[in-house]
C-alpha cells in the first residue's frame, strides 16, 4: 500500500512542479539583459601602427597580420575599410 500512495502523490504534484518549473525558466530568460546596439557595436582597441607615428591607427580583422580597417580621424573607431582584401581601403 505504500508505494500506491506515493505514487499517488507524485501524480498530483506533477502538475505542480511543472508549473513551478516554467515559472523559473520563465523568470530567469526575462532577468537576462537584452543585446543593444550599444552592446553589439563595442569596438576593440586598434593594434597596428600604420603611419609610424606612435599611435595605433588600424586594426587587423581577418587576422592575417595585414591592416584592414583604419581610422583616419582619430576617433577610435575605424573608418576606412578594406573588405575585399587588397590591402587599401575600399
């Protein structure tokens, strides 16, 4: 007869935990922050010294240990682009 029983309540708090459960799930997925543009947009830091003149001034985005990217106003942020990888901005 014991294990009748507890069967019987495992059925009736099935219900239950399931809803506690989505509940959670729920919960956490709406505390997580949103990505933002802002998020998305962080540029990294350049690396390469293009001008020689002691400032970083462009970056490698391939990964080729060629400059592809550069920043021609000092913004820190890259303005001339090379994408179809000849070496000179596009």
């Amino acid at each position: 007869m014991h294990s009748r029983r507890a069967q019987n309540n495992m059925r009736r708090m099935t219900p239950f935990l399931i809803t506690v459960g989505l509940g959670l799930s729920v919960a956490a997925h709406a505390a997580e922050p949103e990505a933002t543009d802002e998020m998305q947009s962080e540029i990294p830091a350049p690396t390469i010294d293009t001008d020689g003149d002691g400032l970083m001034d462009a970056w490698d985005r391939s990964g080729n240990g060629q400059p592809d990217a550069w920043d021609s106003d000092g913004d820190g942020q890259p303005d001339l682009l090379d994408n179809d990888g000849d070496g000179k901005p596009d």
